[in-house]
C-alpha cells in the first residue's frame, strides 16, 4: 500500500491559466507566470497536485477532445520544463443542453458537483483529511467543500468579480481567499488554512 498524500485540487481556467473564455486553441492556453512555481512548491513538500476542470465547451461543439488533450499536454510539459508535475487532471465534457449528443448530460462530475473529485479519490493515494481545493469560481468552492476539502478563493479569473458582484448569494464561503494561486499555496504551506 502506497502512502496517502494531501491534495490540492486546482480549478485550471482562471486559477492555472487565463481564462480566455472557451479555450478551443493551443495559442489562447497561457498560464500565469507564477502557476509552475505555485505547483512547484506543492510537489516539493509532498502533495498531489491535481487539475479539476469542467469543459462544457466540448458538449457544445466548441472544441475536441482532441483539442482538449493537446492543451492538457502542453500545460504538462510547460510545467515539467519549470520542474512542477501534475498528478491528474480530470475533466468534465458534459452539458444538458449539448449539442453534441455524446455529452448531452445531466451528470454528477460537472462542477459544483463532485464526480470528477470521486474519481481522483478512487485512483490516486489521497488522504481526506488533508484535501484542499482551490479556485476562482463559486462552483469550485463549492465542489470541494461538499468533497471535504478546504477551499480557497483566488481572485484571477472570475473570482475578483464574483467576490464583488455574487458572494452575498452563496451557500458556502470560501474557507480564504487569496490573490492568486501562489498566494492560495503559500497559505497551505504555511498552515494558514
Ligand atoms: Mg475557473
């Protein structure tokens, strides 16, 4: 039996990269300048680092798999040459509304839902009382805490406006919020949360 490790769940559009709407092109995938040091720094004093991301965009025809795999592949090898390893990524495809019938789904992975964290669960060697999830969407908190993470809130991509804008109508707060990524690592590192 292998040694369970701690996690970080990381949201990736606007907490890993920019979020530049739907990213249906390998050009409009950038990450933060800071994104391989904040990983970096994860893999360093031994926690799973795992990317958790919806991509309706595929049930809506935006973009492939194919597509989606060559972005994913990118963000791991831009990681890797700054010396930051991902552990998993797991994506979620669906959207009821699809138009693309293969993912025309009312699913239990899409977050705020927890399907693709249960499925992290069942794979890797986790241990559940030291999960934390970061994010910048009200749905990413909400994954993790109904998962039994601690959550932080970074205010890249969406989460500066809907701090502003949305945080009076949330069922769940964040447990921190945080400027960026790094911040939200610093503050795991250091115990904060
Ligand atoms: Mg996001």
């Amino acid at each position: 039996m292998n040694e369970l490790k701690p996690v970080v769940f990381l949201d990736r559009d606007g907490t890993i990269n920019y979020d530049a709407g739907y990213i249906n092109d390998i050009d409009n995938f950038i990450m933060y300048p800071y994104a391989a040091q904040a990983v970096r720094m994860l893999n360093i004093n031994g926690f799973l680092v795992v990317v958790i991301t919806n991509q309706s965009g595929l049930a809506r025809g935006f973009f492939t798999e194919d597509t989606l795999s060559e972005i994913h592949n990118k963000m791991v090898q831009d990681l890797k040459k700054q010396g930051a390893e991902i552990d998993g990524i797991y994506f979620c495809p669906h959207d009821p509304n699809a138009k693309v019938e293969k993912y025309k789904s009312v699913c239990s992975c899409r977050k705020p839902e927890t399907g693709l964290i249960d499925m992290a669960l069942k794979e890797l060697n986790i241990d559940k009382s030291r999960m934390y999830f970061i994010g910048d969407k009200h749905s990413d908190i909400m994954a993790g805490y109904k998962s039994g993470c601690k959550t932080i809130m970074v205010k890249t991509g969406y989460g500066k406006g809907d701090l502003i804008n949305k945080s009076h109508k949330w069922e769940v707060k964040p447990d921190k919020i945080a400027d960026t990524l790094l911040d939200g690592v610093k503050l795991i590192l250091k115990k904060q949360i």
